[in-house]
C-alpha cells in the first residue's frame, strides 16, 4: 500500500510545497499515515491573500448560509467518524474508541 500524499489546497487548486514530512503513528513508528506538504513563505502569503479575498464574501453571505455551510461539514464528519475515528487513533496512539468518541 502506498502512502497517501497530501497537498495544500489555496485559492481552489491543490498545490504542492517545497517538501513533504510524514505523520507517523506514536505508538508504531513504522506507521506513517501520509506526508503533508509544507509549504513555502510564498504559499502562505498565497493562501493568506486567498483567504482575505474570501472574506468579504463570506462576511456578508448571511447566518443561515454560514450555519448551512457549518451544518455540511459537521454531517459529513458524522457520516464518516468510523473512517475519522480510526486515522485520529493512529495518528495520536488513541485507541479506536477514544479516537472515534473524538471524531463525533
């Protein structure tokens, strides 16, 4: 099996940073659940100028359009704190029901 690669995601694109480090297991260092990018300065200053040109959007979308958005993302973790549950307890050495309690 491979180990999964994550990008950052800024300004609606998946980029790629200078470097990759891994996240491993704390319990089983020779579990390494994925490497993040790192990003470099001009990414963040990228991603910084990205969330800054969002806001005035958003600021203005209304409260139930925000608590519509929150709701989504709350329903998709529920849906999914089986899958959740389990990276959490391997990526903090939990076990699996404390990690799957935190997930929800």
């Amino acid at each position: 099996m491979t180990t999964p690669q994550h990008d950052n995601y800024i300004n609606g694109q998946w980029v790629a940073g200078d470097k990759y480090s891994p996240n491993v297991n704390p319990s089983n260092t020779a579990d390494v659940l994925g490497l993040y990018t790192q990003a470099s300065a001009e990414q963040l200053d990228q991603a910084v100028q990205a969330a800054r040109a969002a806001f005035p959007a958003w600021s203005v979308s209304g409260i139930q359009a925000r608590a519509d958005a929150l709701d989504k993302i709350g329903n998709e973790i529920l849906a999914r704190r089986e899958e959740l549950g389990t990276l959490l307890a391997r990526e903090e050495g939990k076990t699996r029901p404390e990690g799957i309690g935190e997930a929800a």
